[in-house]
C-alpha cells in the first residue's frame, strides 16, 4: 500500500486544486495560531516559551508520523545537512520577526514581512524556474494592498532596524521557500520537514535555557493560548513544507497572502474584534487577487 504522502501527491497532480484547498487549511490554521499566540501573550506568555513549545509540538509531530509509517528517522541520511540550512532559515525569520515586533507596531511588522510573496517571485524567476508574468505581478500587488488594508497600518510609526528586520525575516522565509525544494531532495517531506523543526526545537530549547526566559504558563487562558498555538502552527507549519513541492514557491506564497485575513477574521469571530469597512474590502480583495490567479494559472 502506498504511503499516504504519496497517494496526497498523486491526488494532486491529478487535481490542484486539492493542493490549493489545502494550503488554504494552512492558512487558516496559522492564522488560528497567531490569535492564540496573542491571548498567550495578553496572560503572559513568553515570545521564547511560546517559539519553544510550539517548535517542540511541530517536531513530536512530525516524529510520531514517521514512526507511524516506520520511516526513522536516524540514523541520519545523507541528505540531512541540507534540511539544516531549511531549519536555519525558520528560525532567523522567527527570531527576526519578533524582534520587529519589539520596534514596530504588530500590523505594520507584518506587512514587511508579507514581501515575501515579492521576492519568492522575484528569486525563483531569477532561476529560471517561471517567467515574472503580468498577472502574477497584479496578483501580487493587489494582494499586498489588499493587506494594507486588512492591517490598517495607517500612520503607524517607522523604526529602520525594526523595518529592517521584519524585512530579513521576509528573506529568511523566501529562503526557506526556494531551498526547500532544493536540498535534500531525496528525503521524503515528511522527514525533511521532521529535521528543519527539530533543528529549530533544539536552538530554542537551548535559546530558553541560556536566556532563563522560559515560564509555564500560570493561569488556564494562558494554557489554552499556549495550547492552540502549539496545536495550530504544528499542524500548519507541517502542512505547508508537505504542500510546498507540490504547488511550488510562488503559487505557495501567493496563497499565504490569506493567513493575515484568516487572523482578522478568527479575531472577529472568536475574540470580538471588530472589523472595519476599509479592512472587509481589503479581505475581499486579497481573496479575490488569491483566487483570479489560482484561475488563471491553470489555464496556462
């Protein structure tokens, strides 16, 4: 019997769609995980404790998988040193992007980083891999707007380092992107994906014991925070690197541009927080640049 990543990439060959509708879901599931990551946060929760534990899930995740399916995952393959440049990139984009946060207000640190779609583009059509087409460059364009929108950063204020780096997390992401399908392609994802989060698990694991700067959690919203933070980005973060050789860079990132109004919407829903008129017309807007491009690239 076929392992089941192989009967998900027959299945989407055959449909890409199937493909899409899943990175959808990871969408939405990171999205969830960064509404839970702020109702940790709010209850006092570490940036270090949730990096920590989140990376840990993703990782037992991802090893109970392989074990399921009998694939172990030492002794190491040959392959493996590539999976650590992979796991490099994850945990500079974000180490980079919380320091942002620090210097930036959140929206604003997010719409820097959301250049990534522009530069996964940009790079991979540097490699010959597509042609930086008319409509892709629309799409995108009117996906970062519509997200200006969403985040209303409005007359947010600008700090260069800050800027700076939620840009370099930006580039940490694109990394990861154009690389994955690149090193160690011989692994299977799953276990390519296992080695990138244990890599990352193990440097805050020991970023938190250097630093004394993890805590549990000490009230029960905020383990329920910490919880489905975990849960959400394991579950999105694993779903993401499986998706990616299948739907490549660029369609990847062009679909990513939903995991903000994914958070918009599930803090509308689950936290109360009202949207305005501007940010729904900026949700529909990425929606609809995320969708006509999907509709034109599969008639090409």
């Amino acid at each position: 019997m076929p392992a089941p990543e192989s009967r998900v990439i027959v299945t989407a060959a055959r449909s890409p769609w199937f493909a899409v509708a899943g990175l959808v879901g990871v969408a939405v599931s990171l999205g969830g995980g960064h509404v839970c990551a702020r109702l940790a946060f709010t209850h006092g929760v570490t940036v270090i404790t949730a990096a920590t534990v989140r990376s840990l899930c993703a990782s037992l995740l991802l090893l109970g998988f392989l074990t399921m399916r009998r694939m172990p995952p030492w002794p190491l393959p040959r392959d493996f040193r590539g999976t650590l440049v992979l796991g490099a990139c994850i945990v500079a984009q974000t180490l980079l992007i919380q320091f942002a946060v620090t210097r930036l207000p959140v929206t604003l640190a997010i719409l820097v980083f959301y250049t990534y779609p522009f530069l996964t583009a940009v790079v991979t059509s540097l490699l010959g891999e597509h042609r930086l087409s008319a409509p892709l460059i629309a799409a995108l364009a009117a996906a970062f707007a519509g997200l200006a929108m969403v985040l209303g950063v409005g007359d947010a204020k600008v700090d260069l380092f800050g800027v700076a780096a939620a840009f370099g997390a930006s580039v940490g992401f694109t990394a990861a992107l154009v690389l994955t399908p690149r090193l160690a392609p011989a692994l299977a994802p799953p276990m390519r994906t296992f080695y990138m989060m244990a890599l990352s698990a193990i440097v805050f694991v020991l970023a938190a014991a250097g630093t004394q700067r993890f805590a549990w959690p000490t009230d029960a919203m905020a383990w329920t925070g910490l919880a489905g933070l975990s849960l959400l980005y394991a579950l999105g973060i694993t779903g993401l690197f499986l998706l990616l050789p299948l739907l490549g860079p660029v369609q990847t990132a062009v679909v990513l541009n939903l995991e903000p109004v994914a958070v918009a919407a599930i803090a509308w829903i689950a936290l109360g927080e009202m949207l305005t008129p501007l940010q729904c017309v900026g949700a529909i807007v990425v929606v609809a640049a995320v969708i006509s491009y999907q509709l034109r690239s599969r008639k090409t």
